[in-house]
C-alpha cells in the first residue's frame, strides 16, 4: 500500500509540472496577439515540436485526429471536413502563420481539405482554439480556429529526412524522404526550400475495403520572407505537389 501511494504521488507531480510548462507557453491565435495560454479567454490547444517529434506526426491529419472535439470526416473526393465540438465544418476556420488556408471546393463542400497532402516537416506548431471566435476572425470561425504555425529558421541548415516501411508482401512497402535546406536570416532575407516524395500504402479494414489512397505525391515548398523593418515583413512562397493516387 505504501508503494503504490507513493507512486501515485510522482505522478502528481509530473502532471503538475506538464500543466504548469504547459500554461507558460505563447500563443497568437485566441487573442490575435502573443499571450500565456492561462491567460487566454478561450479553451486553447497546443500541439507544439516536442509533441510532433515525439509522436512521429507525418501529416497534419495524423497530428488533428487525436485531439479531443476534432472530428475529422472523409468525403467521397479523399479530402476531409474538420469540425470543432460538432459545429458545422464551414465553421472552422483554418490558418497558416495566421493566413486563411484556400480549401478545396469551399463552397460546394463545406470546408474541405486533404490533410494528409500538408506534411509536418515545416510545422513549428500547431494552435487549435475551440469555441466561437467570430468578434476576432468572422463568421467562418463559429466553431473554432485551427493556426498551423510554420518552422522560421535563423541559421543556415540542411536536413534530410528518409523513412521506410515494410509490410508483408500482399501490401509492399511505404517510403517519405524529404530534403529541407534553409538560409536562415541573412540580413533581411529568410529563404528556405523544401522537397521531396513520399509513398503511401492503402491500409484496409477487415473486410478488405481501402481506408486511404495510395499511390505518390512529390511536394515542393518554396519561400521567401523580406524582412522591411522590426514590424513589417513580406513573405512569397510557391507550393506544388504531383500527385499519381488509385
């Protein structure tokens, strides 16, 4: 009995700690400026670096689906409606370094998009507020706001990340190999550029219907950001990827 007290005292504390570092962290995307998570008004979730890396997200879907009041529905064209605490998909805004995302077919198919196109190679962090937001971002964030922070490098750096995954042979084998170099801050200019392929494997349900695509996609990532002054900055980036799906 006395073992197992004092076993449920560790882990009291390490939840405390995982809370306290937890509230201390900045976030833009509830306020529309940097405030502590503990301050902000809204129920705020962070899915930050060391949550990536140590859950080995691949693709912005793989990160959403494990959040509490996310639902992620597949469509018939392989993308998917997000929604927040049931409200309705078209109300849930989407946003990269605080930009509105073009979905696919908005207005013919709520808010669609193809999650698993969006690798999270170049993701810092991602900030998801649930619950109305419609006085800071419109009536497009009823629901709730999903913020896809991207990675600002400040040194020169060049990574390159090769994965491989073998099934038995009725199924094949997977690969995503991606190549990141980037300037980091060279006077007022930030450049980066990013490419890659990644092949997928359908997986199946029991009865051997396909829950996912399969097939490559090759991505290429481009950008540029000119840093005019402490406040303003301009940004250009290119996004491409070839797809060959079935």
């Amino acid at each position: 009995m006395l073992a197992v007290m004092a076993l449920c005292g560790a882990c009291s504390v390490v939840v405390a700690a995982d809370e306290a570092e937890s509230n201390n962290e900045i976030v833009v995307t509830a306020t529309r400026t940097e405030a502590l998570v503990k301050n902000v008004p809204s129920d705020t979730v962070i899915i930050n670096q060391d949550e990536i890396q140590k859950r080995e997200y691949k693709t912005l879907k793989d990160a959403l689906q494990t959040v509490p009041g996310i639902v992620l529905e597949a469509d018939a064209h392989g993308g998917q409606n997000v929604n927040i605490r049931g409200a309705a998909a078209r109300h849930t805004l989407l946003l990269m370094d605080g930009k509105r995302i073009t979905t696919d077919l908005t207005k013919t198919r709520a808010n669609v998009l193809n999650f698993d196109r969006l690798s999270m190679e170049d993701v810092e962090r991602i900030e998801i507020v649930k619950g109305p937001n419609s006085a800071l971002y419109g009536s497009e964030a009823m629901g709730g706001v999903i913020n896809i922070i991207t990675k600002k490098a400040m040194t020169p750096s060049v990574r390159w990340n090769n994965e491989i995954s073998i099934r038995d042979g009725a199924e094949g084998t997977a690969y995503n190999t991606v190549l990141d170099v980037r300037s980091g801050q060279q006077g007022k200019w930030n450049s980066a550029i990013s490419f890659g392929k990644r092949k997928n494997i359908a997986a199946h349900t029991e009865t051997g219907g396909e829950v996912a695509y399969e097939g490559t996609r090759e991505p290429i990532h481009l950008e540029t950001i000119y840093n005019a002054s402490a406040n303003h900055s301009f940004k250009l980036t290119y996004d491409y990827i070839k797809e060959d799906l079935f």
